[in-house]
C-alpha cells in the first residue's frame, strides 16, 4: 500500500513538472498579448472640418445668380400677374411684370420658365382648367411677343386646384386668380 501514494505522489509530480512550463507559457503569451494591444499610439489630431475653419465674414450675398431664388429676388412680387374674374386679358400693369420677367430671362438664355394658370374656386374644374390655360398662355405669348423664344416657355393649368387663399370671399377670390412664372434649370 506504500507503493500507491509513492507512484500517485510521482505522478503528481510530473504532471507538475510538465505542466508547469505550459503555464508560465500561457501566463507569458497572455501578458504579452494585453501589453502589445495596449501601446498602440493614439491617433494623430484629426483636422479641423471645413465646418470649423476661421473664414471672414463676407456681405450677404444673396441668391445664387440665375437661380429660382434670384428670380423672386429680381422680380419682387412681379413673378405673379391677376387676372379679373373670368378674364384672361393682359392689363398695363401685367405688361410691367411680364417685361421685368423677360429682362431676367434675357440675361440668363439657358434658362427655361413654366407659366402656371390658376383661378378662383367658383365655377367648375373643367372650365376653371380651361381659364387656366387661357392665363398661362396670355403670359407666354407676351413674353414671346418681348423677343423670347416660345421653346424656352411651357405652361401648365391648376384651374382651381391649388389655390393661394383659402378663403370664400372676394379678397381670396382676387389672389387666386393668377399666372405665375416659374424658372426651370
């Protein structure tokens, strides 16, 4: 029976023995692993977004030229003419407005423009579409009749559809009642 713990007592030991060298080397290779994943550099400073960059503050200056937003800017209002009601008839001071929109349009030749008829709630939508039509071509053919080419001009009816005032009264009734021009890129 003293044989027995003397050959469980050698085996121990070489079990310890051979295990031991298998450990440290786990022990090592692990503390390696964490040292060399932890001296990475930190990233350089990124630079500033362009976002960030000091610049001087310029003057506003305003819309780009020949966009939609310099066209308002230019026509202050006068993009729009109103119509009377039931008329599509271009008066003295649609003349103005209209010449205005064909001195813009001028100055920029490669731009194209929409005309959009538009009419008051009363009366029903087929003839209201058909008033419209009637509007948006009275604009166009004067601004043909200014010099501007009838390929760069193209209309479009909304008779009642899309009104600007939403009320049933004589006032909204009059801002309905409307072309407006449009510039396409």
């Amino acid at each position: 029976m003293t044989t027995r713990p003397v050959a469980s007592s050698l085996t121990a030991v070489k079990q310890e023995v051979v295990l031991r060298p298998i450990f440290k080397f786990a022990v090592v290779s692990v503390l390696g692993v964490a040292l060399v994943g932890c001296s990475k550099k930190p990233p350089e400073a990124l630079p500033p977004s362009p976002d960030a960059t000091p610049y001087e503050a310029s003057a506003d200056t305003g819309p780009a030229p020949g966009s939609q937003a310099d066209f308002l800017a230019q026509m202050q209002g006068r993009d729009t003419i109103f119509f009377e009601t039931d008329r599509y008839n271009i008066d003295s001071i649609d003349m103005t407005a209209l010449q205005q929109q064909a001195a813009w349009l001028r100055r920029y030749p490669y731009k194209t423009a929409r005309i959009e008829g538009h009419c008051d709630e009363r009366g029903t939508r087929e003839y209201n579409l058909a008033l419209g039509e009637k509007r948006a071509n009275a604009a166009k053919n004067y601004l043909v009749s200014l010099g501007l080419d009838a390929g760069r001009l193209s209309i479009v009816s909304y008779g009642k559809e899309r009104p600007v005032a939403l009320g049933s009264d004589e006032a909204s009734w009059e801002r309905n009642r409307r072309a407006v021009t449009i510039t396409i890129d």
